[in-house]
C-alpha cells in the first residue's frame, strides 16, 4: 500500500511539473516586425508599461498556459506594476478574485467559481492563479455573461432584452467588413451569411467588453501594465485591440500569440495580425 501510495504521489508530481518549470528564459519568441528569434526576457523589456499585453491561447492547451505564466513572471521579476485580465471570468464576479487575492478565499471555492465561469479547466490554470494570489497580483474579470454571447450569436444583438443590455458595458455592436473579413480568416468560416453575421456580432460584443474592462482597469490605476490572457481569436490585433484603440487611441499595447505549425508561423503573421509569437509549442 506504501509503495502504490508513494508511486501516486511521484506521478501526481510529475503532473504538476511542465507548467511550473517553464521559466522566461526558456523561452523564444518571434519578433514579427523585427523577423528574428528573441528571448522572451529581452521581449519583456519592450512590453508597454503602462499598457496592456495580450497573451492568446487554445484554452485546451497545457502549454499555452504555461507560458502565460512566464509572461507574467517576466514582467513581476522587473518590478512592474502588474494585473492580470481573464477572458475566464465575468465581470460581474469580480468580488470573487479579489477575495482571491486577498487570500480570503479557499482554492476548492475559487475552483468551484471558476468552474462557474468557465467550466471544468480550472488545473489548466491552477498555477496562474497561485502565482496571482501568491505575489498579490490583481485579477480582473473581462467577460460578460455567457447566456448573452450565447443569445447574440442565435439570434443577434437586436435581441437582447433591456435586461441583458444592462449586464454589458456600453457597446454599440456593428460588425464592418474589415471585421467580418478577420474573423472568416482567422476562423475559416464557411456558414450562412446570416448566422454568421450573428456570430460576429456576438464576437464583437466579447471583444468590446474585455477592451472596455481592461481599459477602465487602467483608467483607475494609469501605471499598471494589464496582461490580458484569451483565446487566440480575441488577441489578435484586429479583434479585442483594435476594440480598445477605437475606445482611446493612445492606449499602448502588444499581442503576443502561440505559434501554430501549419497555419501561424513566422513568415504567416504580419505585424497587422501580432507582435509575437511564441515559438517551439507543441500545438
């Protein structure tokens, strides 16, 4: 019984490892603008202070998180004032991470909120969140309500009752072509033109209202830099970032993506779509 018990605790160990043992120095970057490798430390030194760094993900993808971790860290071991925005939360519970980080909050609590949020992931992003309450790193929450989206993207905008109006930030939802034409990109959408239209609309209200949160986030504390972790689809310069530079054109920011073999790579990716790319994923 001892040595089952040991041999689960190795391999629960051994679990635990890859997320945390990643460190800014292991990684490499693509500068788009600069077509060359760079070290992530030297990158850091480029991140806007204040601004708001954008860091994209697949959701599903231990790796992508890990190095979200080593953005931040990066970015704390200088002495930057720092919060972290999260595509995971809405905004509406943002009570719930600053108890978080106030440690006023137990780890199976906050995984059940975050399972609330954002579903049955929370070991995906366990470390982030440890690292955040940790170094006392505010935590904001970017999203809305997911019934909304979920309404907008069936049955559009227009829809939505008074009600749901009022749980967003102001948003004046009209998807342009330039819009519509980065998301079939990006996407490789090939649905009806009018559900479609919907789902671009239900985009631009998430990308909008995690503009919006980050940007007021800011407003109140003008020297913080927000790392701002989402889908890749929301990081991209023409979604969430152009949201927040229609929003206040001076706002400073960067887009950091993962590198995708097959689809985004160096020599794929202008300085339109990304600052860089995080190379040597595994997916």
């Amino acid at each position: 019984m001892m040595k089952i018990r040991y041999g689960v605790q190795l391999l629960l160990l051994f679990l635990m490892v890859p997320a945390a043992i990643v460190q800014a120095s292991d990684l490499t970057l693509w500068d788009v603008a600069g077509e060359t490798e760079i070290s992530l430390e030297k990158a850091a030194e480029r991140f806007p202070s204040p601004g708001i760094v954008y860091v994209g993900e697949f959701h599903d993808n231990a790796d992508h998180h890990a190095y979200q971790l080593a953005v931040i860290q990066s970015l704390n071991k200088k002495g930057r004032p720092l919060a972290v925005g999260l595509e995971m939360f809405q905004h509406i519970e943002q009570s719930i991470l600053d108890v978080w980080i106030a440690r006023q909050l137990s780890e199976d609590e906050m995984r059940r909120a975050f399972t609330r949020n954002w579903g049955h992931t929370w070991d995906l992003y366990r470390e982030i969140f440890l690292y955040c309450r940790d170094q006392k790193i505010p935590m904001v929450g970017l999203n809305v309500p997911r019934s909304i989206t979920r309404k907008v993207a069936r049955t559009g905008f227009e829809s939505l009752t008074f009600e749901e109006i009022g749980k967003l930030p102001p948003i004046v939802c009209r998807v342009d072509q330039a819009y519509e034409d980065f998301l079939r990109r990006v996407l490789g959408q090939h649905s009806s033109d009018s559900g479609f239209r919907r789902f671009c609309e239900a985009q631009l209200v998430w990308d909008t209202a995690m503009a919006i949160y980050a940007l007021e986030y800011l407003k109140s504390r003008p020297k913080h830099t927000v790392v701002v972790l989402c889908g890749m689809v929301h990081a991209w310069k023409l979604a969430a970032p152009d949201q927040a530079i229609q929003i206040n054109h001076k706002v400073r920011q960067t887009v950091i993506q993962p590198s995708v073999t097959g689809r985004w790579t160096p020599g794929n990716v202008s300085k339109k779509d990304a600052d860089y790319l995080i190379l040597g994923l595994k997916k």
